[in-house]
C-alpha cells in the first residue's frame, strides 16, 4: 500500500513538472501571454497603442541584434529577445505603418557595416567579432536610432521605443529658451582654462532628455525672448535685474509658457556657497523673482526652507545610523494630486531643501496642486541651516505647522507688473541695438506658468545614476524626480501619451519591514543618545566645577567629589553598552527577516509543486 502511494506520488509530481515545462515551450509558440504583475509592468500602455496607431506614415524598425555570437552574457541575450518581442508587439498594433526587420550582425558583412552607419554600439568581445544590440528607425527621410539596448534600462523600454515612435508624429521641434544661473548646460573650458585644471562638465541628465524632443537655446535674461521661443526655463534666477524681469513679464503676457524653478538653498549653486563661507556664515542667496511673483499673487521667500515632518529622508548622523531630517522631502504617492495625469503613477521623488510657497485669495491666475508637503510642513530661515543639527531644525520645523505647495500650474491671463518700462542695456560696441518691441500691459491670450521651489532635485547627483557601459553614457532613474520633469513638459506640449507611459509602475518594492525594524531601533537609539549626552554634559559641568574650586584654592577633590565622578563614568559606561545592545538586536531582527525571506523562496516552488501533486492524487483515488 505504501509502495503504491509512493509510486503515484512520483506519478503525480512528474505530471506536474512535465506540464509545467510543456507550457513553457509551448507559450511563445502560441504567442499567449499573461501578466500577473500587481501594475501591468509587461503589457503595453494605452499611450504606447495611441502612439504606434497615429502614425501616418510607415515607419521601418531595423534591429540589430548579435543572437548568434558567441560569449555574450545570456542575460543579455535574454533582454534582446525581450526587446525583439516588444518590437513585435508595436508592428501588430499598426501592421500597416509599422514594419520590424532583424539582422544578425556577423563579423566582416554588409549587416556590420549598415549598423556603424547608422551609428550603433558595437561591443568588443573578448572571443572576438562586435556585438550589437540596437535600433535604426527610418520613416519618409528622417532617421533615428537607438544605439544600445541597456538591460539596466529593462523599465524604461516601452517609453524609449514610444518616445522614438511619437518623434516621426512631431514634424516641428518645439523650440525652448534657458535662463539660468547654475551650469546646467555644461561647461567645456577654453584650452587656458584646461592649463590651470579647470576639467569638462557635461550637461545635467534632464538637459538631454530634453534636447530629445526640443531644441534648446542660452538666453540671456535681459534681452527680449526670441519670437520662436514658445517655452521659457529661468532656472534659479539670482538678482535679476529690472529689466530681466520685465522681459520674463512680456514673455508670459505674449502668451508663452513658463516653467520657473527658484530655490532658497541650491546645494549645486557652488558660487553662492563659496560666498557665503566667506562671509563667515552669511545667509546663502537664494533665487527668486520677487515682483513678478507677488504681482501674480505668490507668497514666496527665497530665505527660507520648507521642512516637513511626515515626509522626512534618512541623513547620515555618524557613527554609523541614520536619522530623519525634515528639510531633505522623501515624496511618496500621496505627496503627489491625482488630478493629472503627469503626477497620477509618480511613487517617489526626493526634494532637497526646497522652498515652500502659497497662493493668495486674490491671485489672478488658476491654480492647480502638483505636489505640497503635509499638515505638518513648516519653515526654517537659511541661515540656520549652516549651524543648526538636524533635530533642532527638525524641532523648528514642528513649532511653525502648516501645509505649503512645492510645485503647481497657473493658468490664465494676468496684467503687466511694470507700470514704467526698464531701461534696456546698451548693446556691445559695434553691434545694432535690438528692435523695440511694443510694450504689452495685458495678456494677449491665456498662458501657462509651472512653478517648482527646488533646483537640487533636478541635478544627477539626486535624480539619476550615470553608468558608462559599453563607451555609452547610460543613465538610470534613481527616483521620480526626472520623470517628474519631463512628465511637465510633456503635459505642457499635449503629450499625454508619453505621461502615460513613463509614469507606469517600477520594478523596484521597498522593503517595508525592514525599514519599519531600522525606524523602530533608531529611535530607540536616538532616545538613548540624547541621555548620554544630557549625561555626559552633566559629568562635564562637575568636572568644571571642580576644577574651578581648585584653582580657587581649594587642594585636591573629596572623597564625596571623587565617588560623584565615578558613578557618572559608570553611569556613562552602562548607556554606552545599551546603545551597542540595541545596535546588535537591530541587526539581529533584520538578519533574521532576511533568513526567513530567504527560506520562503526557497521552498515555495517545490511546496505549490507536492500541492499540485497531491490534489491530483485525490482526484485520481477519491
């Protein structure tokens, strides 16, 4: 009896594995698929089947895709059947427009050949031969490629591929102007300045996803705006003249479209730092564009930092831990309206410092929420910041609550702010003076003005990580705040579809319980230092005490004195062995989480599989 169980046992779980691979090898075959992910991660968005179904003219996808090379990582070669199957995917949307040709680059053919023209990445391969992994796209004479498929970029795929899909829809780039007192454009120094170190910057990661879909061109503030120029950027405006306001002002009534970042401490404002260590803890400079803001009904201060409570980032402190620290914002869903489709799938975004602002009741424009802190937001002058620890700034952040708005839309139409016209500068020597422009005292029609009060989150060093992967620059999203970004200036063109797309969901999950275990111990922690340090302050004072009544005349210590001190450095010695006690039990709870995770894995395959086999066993018997 017991044989014969065993033995339909076995029956019944190599039923199951065969099924299970049958299904495997069977699936592509059929072209079926199912996506369990809790936010449709593999199938392709609405915005993606808009873009690929507008098209008017054919377009032809060439990949080239080294399949059969040897000594390429398998891995690799998995995400290029992945990329070759999405590609499919956008040709059975619209077979009509869209066509997909696969080439096998080998070593020394016209294929090679046709891909370095095009201007695709060919690795050299240690086995010899280049491998290639990229894309040519060709419609009614214009040209785009993708020059590498990088699998760090797995999430990314789709709005790559619909981003280069929706550029043959666009037949005019939309032209945008710069005004900005931080190197976001980058930097190449003169051959003088090379001699005495100065090195190379490239632009800031949003400054060339940008340059994808518009062209960008340097302004300088205090001539008029191009008549061309249908998007101004004024990035981090410091001490503008009148005049340079005044042409922003013009700007906005012609009916342009602003997109307005002002910060009260740009940690990527190197000048201003540097100023401001100079002036021995001067206040930094923050950016603003007081009159233009307070005629359009925006309270702003540029010396000040919003903090917020609720949404705080976790700062090195020393030693090892972390604690929260108000003024750096960790965003989540919630931080975000749901009201656009631009912020509707943003999960998290990391505001550094930012300012806080609000709109007054009587404010001429439209406004709509993008992102705003908590009820339990509030301000912290500039100057604090240099001298102050986190806890007292986050204390001073609690004593003055309220809900602030960090980034929003104004629409509508508003009245000049200059009741009398700023002089204009002189032109350089030998140039003609530019051509006056009519003065405008009310818009012409409707605009649109995005105002974000933070610089930082922009810069790579908060928002993405750039990786040099094959002599490519490859740059991975670290949060939302890039996505954030070019979502606004998608939504400022009409194009929802690439929102759409861009803001699906990650496939990164935060790790919820062991940061529930990391916040629990420290705070435990946090109470136990501060008790040290109350104490080891109290230790302090006695030994000045002493040492004062010492020199007053007074020979050597007490008895009384001397046990006082010794039971404060015992007292010190037992908080300090409290502390290394939480430290250990903190790392012990996430060591044994991790063990836990790791089991579970483990086993619940081959459990699912013995439960499969085991129902069957009971069909089969019962």
């Amino acid at each position: 009896m017991i044989e014969r169980i065993t033995k339909n046992l076995w029956v019944a779980f190599f039923a199951v594995l065969v099924a299970v691979v049958a299904v495997n090898l069977l699936s592509p075959a059929l072209a079926l698929r199912f996506d369990a992910t809790e936010e449709g991660l593999y199938t392709l968005s609405k915005g993606s089947k808009q873009i690929a179904q507008k098209l008017e003219n054919p377009v032809t996808l060439k990949l080239y895709f080294s399949k059969s090379l040897s000594g390429v990582p398998l891995q690799v070669k998995h995400y290029g059947q992945a990329v070759e199957e999405l590609l499919k995917e956008f040709v059975r949307l619209n077979p009509s427009q869209i066509s997909l040709e696969i080439y096998d680059p080998k070593p020394d053919t016209d294929e090679e050949e046709w891909a370095d023209k095009f201007g695709l990445s060919g690795a050299d391969l240690p086995s010899g031969g280049r491998f290639f992994m990229g894309l040519a796209a060709l419609s009614e004479g214009q040209e785009k490629v993708i020059p590498f498929f990088d699998p760090r970029r797995e999430e990314f795929l789709e709005y790559d591929l619909s981003e280069l899909l929706l550029g043959f829809t666009k037949p005019k780039r939309v032209k945008v102007g710069i005004i900005s007192s931080l190197p976001i454009m980058g930097i190449n120094p003169g051959p003088l300045q090379q001699m005495q170190g100065a090195q190379p910057q490239p632009a800031w990661a949003f400054v060339e996803e940008l340059k994808k879909t518009s062209e960008l061109v340097e302004l300088h503030p205090e001539e008029p705006v191009p008549a061309d120029v249908t998007r101004l950027i004024v990035m981090h405006p410091k001490h503008l003249s009148p005049r340079a306001e005044y042409e922003i002002d013009q700007f906005v009534l012609g009916g342009g479209e602003l997109v307005l970042l002002v910060d009260p401490y740009a940690r990527m404002d190197e000048q201003a730092r540097a100023m401001a260590q100079f002036n021995r803890g001067g206040p930094q400079a923050g950016s603003d564009l007081p009159r233009l803001l307070q005629h359009w009904g925006i309270e702003y201060s540029a010396n000040q930092i919003l903090g917020d409570l609720e949404h705080p980032s976790q700062v090195n402190a020393g030693g090892g831990m972390a604690i929260p620290f108000a003024l750096w914002h960790s965003l989540d869903p919630g931080s975000f309206t749901k009201e656009l489709a631009a912020t509707k799938g943003l999960e998290q975004m990391l505001l550094v410092e930012p300012g806080g602002f609000k709109v007054k009741k009587d404010s001429p424009l439209k406004y709509v929420t993008l992102i705003q802190s908590s009820q339990k937001g509030g301000m912290v002058d500039t100057m604090a910041l240099q001298f102050t620890p986190p806890t007292q700034l986050n204390q001073q952040v609690a004593d003055n609550p309220g809900q602030w708005q960090m980034a929003g839309i104004f629409t509508g139409e508003v009245t000049s702010a200059f009741l009398q016209i700023p002089e204009a500068p002189k032109p350089k020597e030998g140039e003609p003076a530019p051509a006056p422009r009519p003065h405008l005292e009310k818009s012409q029609k409707p605009t649109r003005i995005l105002l974000i009060t933070d610089v930082d989150f922009l810069h790579d060093n908060y928002s993405v990580q750039v990786i040099d992967f094959l002599g490519q620059r490859i740059v991975r999203p670290l949060n939302d705040n890039l996505v954030f970004f070019v979502n606004m200036m998608d939504f400022l063109s009409g194009s929802e579809e690439l929102m759409s797309i861009r803001s699906r969901g990650r496939f990164s999950r935060p790790f919820t319980k062991f940061e529930e275990l990391a916040a629990q111990a420290s705070g435990e922690y946090r109470r136990a230092e501060q008790e040290l340090n109350q104490k080891l302050r109290q230790v302090q004072q006695h030994l000045t005490e002493l040492d004062h009544q010492k020199q007053g005349g007074q020979a050597g210590l007490s008895p009384e004195q001397l046990e006082k001190i010794k039971e404060f450095r015992a007292e010190e010695k037992k908080t300090k062995a409290s502390l290394r006690k939480i430290r250990q039990l903190l790392r012990q709870d996430i060591e044994n989480l991790q063990q836990t995770l790791t089991l579970a894995n483990l086993l619940v395959v081959p459990l699912l599989l013995v439960f499969a086999g085991g129902l069957i066993y009971r069909r089969r018997f019962s």
